[in-house]
C-alpha cells in the first residue's frame, strides 16, 4: 500500500517558487495547492494533506516563547477548514493535518470540527521533535494523544546536529542545511 501526503506552505515572501510567495492560507491558496498537488503527483487523491505552518504567528525554528506584538492579521482557522472540509467531500483529501502548530491551534482546529461536522477533524500533527528540540513533550503530547491525534515527527536528527558533521574543523559541508540557512542555532 501506497499512502500519498503532500502540504502547503503558509505565508512566505521567500519562497517565491511555491504560488508566488504564498501570501496566505485562504480558500483559494489552498484550492491551487491541493489542485497542483494533484497534478504533479499524477494521482486522483491525496491520503493526507497539511497545512505547513499557521497562517497567523506562532514561534518556530527554535523560538519556544510566544511574543503577541508578532500577531497579524490572518485568515480564520474556520475559512481554512471550510476549503479543506470542501476537497474532504470532493475526494481530493482523504485526511488532513497540520505542521508547526501550537496546543491552541491544534484544540481550536478540533473544536470547530467537533461542533460543525463538515469541517474535517486533524488527524495528524508534524511538527519538530528530536534530542535537542522536544517542545512537543510540553503540551502537544497531551492534546495527540487525549484528542487521537498522530504525531508525524520531523527533524528527528535536529537538522543534523546529532549527527556530528557541523563538529568538522569547516563546519560542516557547504550544502548542509545549518550552512545554507544560517537561522542562528
């Protein structure tokens, strides 16, 4: 058996190769997404579609602390669901999920699915957890695991800093991701 997941990204005026630099998670970003999605990989449905990161502020890449004066405007968790919820009865989406999300998203999400039943309920979450990063412990772990949510775990090799090579005399190759993206870790 075969299982096809795919997800969007969130806002980013860096990534101007993906939808023109994502500006949002509307209705319409997440349509083309799953559309083009669907396209490129040849196939009639997707098993698991994620949203990437939030369409609102949350910390990440090593920020553990909220700080309220990064919140901007952003699209409603409700209008993101109704799009997702649409490709769920279209049967483009079998299941969604979610990626770099908080214990507050996360139990939002499932709450405006369990009080409007055509909203599709999350049945996973991707966010980071390692060694050297487990802020999922803190929170999240309970919400999966209380709400049946599965964890779908990434950077498990912390970017590869468990694995020794930025402990070379150079750094590291050039083309490791900690070289490429100096994001201050």
């Amino acid at each position: 058996m075969v299982i096809v997941a795919t997800k969007m990204s969130g806002p980013s005026g860096q990534m101007t190769w993906i939808r023109g630099g994502p500006h949002k998670v509307d209705g319409a970003n997440i349509r083309a997404a799953i559309d083009g999605s669907l396209k490129r990989l040849g196939t009639d449905y997707i098993d698991l579609f994620q949203v990437h990161w939030p369409d609102r502020y949350v910390p990440m890449f090593g920020d553990v602390e909220y700080d309220p004066s990064n919140r901007f405007t952003s699209v409603p968790l409700t209008e993101q669901l109704a799009a997702l919820g649409e490709a769920v009865r279209m049967g483009k989406v079998r299941h969604v999920g979610l990626s770099n999300e908080t214990a507050w998203g996360l139990m939002k999400a499932l709450h405006h699915a369990d009080v409007d039943p055509s909203l599709p309920r999350v049945a996973s979450l991707q966010n980071a957890f390692s060694l050297t990063c487990r802020t999922f412990e803190a929170q999240l772990a309970e919400v999966c695991l209380e709400e049946g949510v599965s964890l779908l775990a990434y950077s498990p090799l912390a970017m590869g800093l468990l694995t020794g090579k930025y402990l070379e005399a150079d750094g590291g190759p050039p083309g490791a991701r900690l070289n490429r993206y100096k994001v201050g870790f």
